[in-house]
C-alpha cells in the first residue's frame, strides 16, 4: 500500500511501502492534506490556498472539488467529506 508524503515546504510525494518515491504529486502549490480512495487509482489532494483536487495515480486532474475554502478532504463510501476552514464539515456525495 503506497503513502503520502508531506514535506514542510508543502512538496508531496507518493511513496511505496518501502519508502521509495514514486512521483511528486499537485499543481505545484503547497499541499495541506492528500488521501488515496480505496483501490489507490484516484487521491484528493488539497493545498494550503484552500483548493481542493481528485487526481488519478499518475497526478492528471479529474476534478476541481473547490478553488478556496478546504482544509482536508477524505474520501467516504457515501462521498467526500470536506472539511472547511472553520472547521464545518460537509459531505459531497
């Protein structure tokens, strides 16, 4: 099962269980929170500017959640659970 790693720069990477990295992940911004869906095939990323992003594992955008306002995102079995800045929870389903 592969990992994300967060750097304290805000660089993330896709490791292996082993620790070796696989690939860079994001836009280039400064990732806050990232998160694979149960088969590993899409993650949700977020960034420290509130931007919240589903990528497939070689890092191609498939959606844009939001452009501003995110803290972290999970993904459920009924959805996507965001959390806002100000701590409100909201599911996307």
């Amino acid at each position: 099962m592969n990992y994300f790693e967060i750097k304290p720069t805000g660089e993330a990477y896709i490791r292996t269980d082993s620790g070796t990295i696989i690939r860079k992940v994001g836009n280039g911004e400064s990732v806050n929170h990232a998160e694979f869906n149960n088969d590993e095939s899409l993650f949700i990323i977020t960034y420290d500017s509130g931007r919240c992003e589903i990528r497939d594992r070689k890092n191609k955008l498939v959606e844009t959640i939001t452009s501003e306002g995110i803290k972290e995102a999970f993904f459920r079995k009924d959805g996507i659970l965001l959390v806002l800045k100000d701590g409100t929870k909201i599911m996307k389903g």
